[in-house]
C-alpha cells in the first residue's frame, strides 16, 4: 500500500485497474463513457496514494488530536474544525471512490433516508438524551445545525455503517447470501466500531456524557442507542445497494476497506496513547480481521491482489 514501492505498487495498479468493475459503457454513450474514464483516473489516484491516506494521515491526526487535547497546539492548530474536516474527506475517499459505481437511482431514496435518520436521531440524542444517554459536544466539529449537530454528521456516520457492512460481505463470504447473518454480523460491526470510537472521542474532548459511565466514561446507553442506529442504518445500506455486485466490487476493489484501516489507526492509537486497553484490543481484533481479507500484509504497506498470495 505504500506509494514509494513503484514496482510493485504500479504493477499491481495497473492489473487491478483492469480487472475492478467499473460501469458498464453502452454504445455511442458520452456520459457512461465520461463517467468511467473519470472513475478509472480516481481509482489511479487512489491507488497511487493509498500509503499516504490509509496510514499516514490517520497517523498524524491522532497525534494531532491528542496534542490538542493536551493543550500542546497553538489556538489556530488546536481542534482546528477545517483540519479535521479535510483529513476525515481524505480518509473516506477510498471508500466513496470503490463505491461510486455501485451508486444508482435504486441508492438514492435509502441514502437519503439515512442522511436525515443520522441527523434526526443525533438531534433527540442531544435534546432528551434517548436513546444514547445524556452528551454533550464539548468542540467544534464544523458548522452546526440548529447549534446542536455538526452539520457534517453524515460523513461521520454513515461511513462507519458502510465499512462494518462491506467488512460483513467479504468475511461471511457464501453466508453474505443469507439476511439473518448478514445483518447480524454488519449490525456486531458497527456496535465493535462504536467500542473503539467513543472512549477514543470522550478522552480528547469531542464529546462527554453525564454522567460518565463505566467504559472508559462510555455508558451502556449510549450502546443500546447505536444497536437501534446500526440496525436502522444497515437495513437502510442494504435496501440500498445491490449485494451481490456490492460484494463483487469490494472483492476486486483492492482499496475498497481502506477506510476502515484509517479508522483503526486513528482511533486506536488515541485510545493507546490513553491507555485504554480495552478499546485498543478491539481496534487489533479490526486489524486481524483485514489481514484475512488477503489484501495487507503485516505493516498494511504493501497491496496485495485478492487471491495473490505471492
């Protein structure tokens, strides 16, 4: 995955660039054809930075968080709500770019459900403390809706639901077939996800519950509130998508789960740097997991071709 092996790197780049699906190009069609040449020169840029924007950057954010969170950046550094904005568009391209072949009118009405589910259920969340427990934020995420939710939630959430559920359509393999495991495995997912993200947030300020609870000031509300989340917006991510070309395109999309490497980096290492443990362990139990997927090695440097295990 690191753009200075060039060898390797480009070589694979290019077979993969071949055999990943990309929309299928009509006869005589100009916009099928802008769209896929567009699609194809993404995937390069993807590709060639992968290094960069799966460990890299996750890297320096949680340095950079922690600094914050400790007091040792300047006013204009700290918490700086651009930064974190421009670093969380980078660490989702790999997934909104593996998925945007898939993305078609059947997508939209479940898409846009969940977009105003996501901020609905945030905006109770803040005002009544249903059903996650009673939070507040403590730092500016961006622009604010009503003053209360970050205007940029979605891409918050909804990239953690997506992961959990492509993470589910590789590793159930033939069961992904199957709804009952398939939604019960993306729906454990996206609460393990939550396991690692919220001690990670409440230690460097993002966000705070009164009162604390007992995981790592987490309550065990706030996980029966992301079990009707995760539940409600994996249907949703199912309605909208057509599994078996979604799990096909994950599949030979070598990079399609980058996303999720970035947040285990991310978040695990605050939670590391914090000393919680627990927390970091389930961030390495995600890290197991990708390495099974056959597409890391050991340091997640060097890409790997489904399959190819040479």
């Amino acid at each position: 995955m690191d753009s200075g092996e060039s060898t390797g790197s480009t070589s694979s780049a290019r077979t993969d660039t071949s055999t990943s699906r990309t929309p299928s190009v009509p006869d005589g069609s100009a916009d099928e054809t802008t769209r896929t040449v567009a699609q194809r020169r993404l995937e390069a840029l993807i590709r060639e930075n992968r290094f960069t924007i799966a460990v890299v950057f996750p890297v320096i954010g949680a340095v950079t968080l922690v600094a914050s969170a400790e007091g040792l950046l300047p006013p204009l550094l700290s918490y700086n709500p651009l930064l974190i904005l421009f670093g969380t568009l980078v660490m989702r391209s790999p997934l909104v770019v593996a998925l945007l072949p898939e993305l078609d009118r059947r997508a939209l009405v479940p898409l846009v459900v969940l977009t105003a589910y996501t901020y609905a259920i945030e905006l109770v969340g803040v005002r009544t403390g249903w059903p996650y427990g009673t939070f507040e934020y403590g730092i500016s995420l961006g622009p604010m809706v009503g003053g209360e939710v970050p205007l940029a939630l979605p891409l918050f959430f909804v990239p953690l639901v997506l992961n959990a559920y492509l993470l589910t359509l590789l590793a159930l393999d033939e069961w992904a077939g199957r709804l009952v495991p398939r939604a019960f495995s993306a729906i454990t997912a996206v609460l393990a996800i939550d396991l690692v993200l919220d001690p990670a947030a409440v230690a460097i300020g993002f966000w705070s519950y009164l009162p604390p609870g007992g995981y790592y000031g987490v309550p065990a509300s706030n996980y029966w509130g992301w079990l009707l989340s995760g539940a409600i917006a994996v249907v949703l991510v199912d309605l909208a998508f057509d599994r078996v070309a979604v799990r096909e395109r994950v599949r030979t999309c070598e990079f399609a789960l980058d996303d999720l490497v970035s947040f285990v980096l991310l978040w695990g290492t605050i939670n590391a740097l914090y000393g919680q443990w627990l927390a970091a362990g389930v961030a390495g139990l995600f890290c197991l997991v990708l390495l099974r997927t056959d597409r890391y090695d050991i340091s997640i440097r060097t890409a790997v071709r489904p399959g190819d295990r040479n």
